[in-house]
C-alpha cells in the first residue's frame, strides 16, 4: 500500500492534494465534494482587506451619504457583488465548513497593510481555522517606494500576524523579487511556517473596441510550473519552513514533480475550474498509480529527490545552464 501522506504545516495531510483558494471554496457543499473526492486540505477564498476597510467605515459613510444623492450617483458606491460582504460572514463560513468537513481548513487573507487586518487573525483562529494562509498582493506603483520598503512590509505583516495567532501561519508571494532566497529566509525568520510559490499577478488587458482597460483573468497551465519547481528545489534543504506549490498543477506528473524539487503539497484551483471538483479522485488514482508502478513507497520517499542539493548536477539550476540551454537551440 502506497503511503500517500505529507506534512504541512505540522498537519499531517493523507495526500499532497490541496485545493487552493478559489470561488471553488465559497460553498460549505463544494468543501465536502472535494472532501470526498481526496482533497487533503483545504484553503478558503480569500478574504480582502478591503472588505474590512469597507465594513469597518467606508459602508457606513456611502450608505449615510447616499441618502440625499440622485439614483444617477449611486454608481460611487464600492461594487461589493462579487464580495462575501463583512468580515462576519467569513467566520462563519469558517465555523460552517469546519463543522462540514474532517480535512483540514485554512483560512486566507488577502492584503498588504498591517493594523485591523492583522487583528483579525485572531478571530479567524478562534472561528476554528486550523491555520492562515497570508496572500499577500502588492503592486508597488509609487516610484519613492525601495525594494528594501517592500521587502520589510512584507516581513513586518507576517512578525505582525505571527504574534498574533498560535496556528500555524503561511504566506503567499510572488517571484519578483532581487534574491527569493534571501526573501524566503526573511519570511521563515519572521514566524512564517510555510512559504507558498507563487502568487499569479493578474494584468489588464486592453479592449481596442471599446478602447478601455479591462480586467482578464487566464486560467494556469502545467508550462507554469516550471518556475515553481527551480524555486522550490533551490530551497530544499536550505528552508525549515515547508514549501507548498501553487500555480501550475494540473496532472499526476505535475505533482510528482513537485514533490520531487521539495514541495510539501501542491496546491489546485485552475485544474478544478477546469474539470469540476471531481478531477481530484482520478488525480489522486493517477499519482498513486505513478508511484506504485515505479516502486515508491511513500510521498515523503521523493520529495526533494530532484532538489538542487541532491541532484548530481546541481549546476541544472544555476546560470550554467541558461547558457546551456541558448547554445543548444537550433533554427529551423
């Protein structure tokens, strides 16, 4: 018998299938779908720090202030349709689903300032939440802004959170920064207990109709993976922090692969939007199926097996091979 089960976190997980934050996850039904269907974990959408900026003070003022404005002005008001409206409702979509499901729930925040959205961590932990999920999405406009400004509020939200909350805290990012590694180290030092690779930056795309900007949203592919798995084998052996992969997972290959280069679980969302929930139980038959055809004997038999530090060649990842890689193609 295959022994498909991972630690993440300090949760034991039965397999290294975890579903990923996504409108998947708004329905307390969905959670037990993918329960049975071999999810080992769950994280729940997102909640924004707008949402706790708008419950907080801005609803208030825009309903009060809205009173005297024509029917024309209510267009000002913040678009809240798409929302889960108020921090409240969260917690109790915490309380719901833990109520729901066996497999553990981690909840998500998604923001980048520090203040009430940090204090709300701890409510999240006493909603049941087995641990938090930091999604921290930061598009650095201002041109006064260092990269060492950056990097600091990013290590300061997660000290900040980690001294709030006992459960086990991760945090979510995405690649652009000068030494990932360094940043990594920064996070783990900070309280951070897992580090999530990697965050995808939605761009606008521009409508030449209409000629407005709008908003695109383009689902993964397994191609995106690849940057996932340098980051995640450069790491391996050199982080305490467990490394989740995120951002490219759609096949039984693409997980065993990630095991390989050092992730503790991968994480899906685009695959289920794909497939439907029910792609987990033939993904799980799949990579059970792998490894028993190839003689493994458990997950954590692999994992960091194709890592920087325990391939012959670890040169693979370095620059070494970019140039490899540019001398070997040929024109057609």
């Amino acid at each position: 018998m295959i022994d498909l089960s991972t630690h993440y976190l300090g949760l034991k997980l039965r397999n290294p299938l975890v579903v990923a934050a996504s409108p998947l996850c708004k329905d307390v039904t969905n959670l037990r779908h993918m329960e049975d269907c071999g999810a080992s974990a769950v994280v729940l959408h997102s909640l924004f720090e707008e949402q706790l900026n708008i419950e907080s003070n801005e609803l208030d003022r825009f309903l009060w202030d809205g009173l005297d404005l024509s029917a024309e002005s209510t267009s000002i008001f913040p678009d809240l349709g798409n929302y889960n409206i108020g921090p409240d409702s969260y917690l109790e979509h915490i309380r719901q689903a833990k109520q729901t499901v066996g497999i553990p729930v981690i909840a998500s925040l998604n923001g980048v300032s520090r203040g009430g959205w940090v204090a709300y961590a701890k409510q999240i932990e006493q909603a049941g939440a087995d641990a938090l999920e930091l999604n921290v999405y930061f598009i650095p406009a201002e041109s006064g802004a260092s990269a060492e400004d950056i990097e600091q509020l990013y290590v300061d939200l997660v000290a900040e959170v980690r001294k709030t909350v006992t459960i086990p805290v991760a945090v979510k990012v995405g690649p652009f920064f000068s030494s990932f590694a360094n940043m990594a180290h920064r996070l783990q030092e900070a309280g951070a207990d897992g580090i999530v690779i990697f965050n995808r930056f939605y761009q606008p795309d521009f409508d030449l109709e209409a000629m407005e900007v709008k908003p695109a949203v383009t689902l993964s592919n397994s191609s995106e993976l690849l940057l996932r798995l340098h980051w995640a084998a450069m790491l391996w052996g050199h982080l305490k922090a467990d490394v989740a992969i995120t951002g490219g997972v759609h096949t039984a290959e693409d997980v065993v692969k990630s095991m390989m280069a050092g992730a503790k679980v991968t994480m899906l969302a685009s695959a289920l939007l794909q497939n439907g929930i029910g792609y987990l139980r033939p993904l799980r038959n799949q990579l059970e199926a792998w490894l028993e055809k190839r003689e493994y004997e458990s997950v954590e038999q692999m994992q960091g097996s194709m890592s920087q530090k325990n391939v012959p060649n670890p040169k693979a990842f370095q620059r070494s091979n970019y140039m490899r890689v540019l001398s070997s193609y040929s024109v057609k």
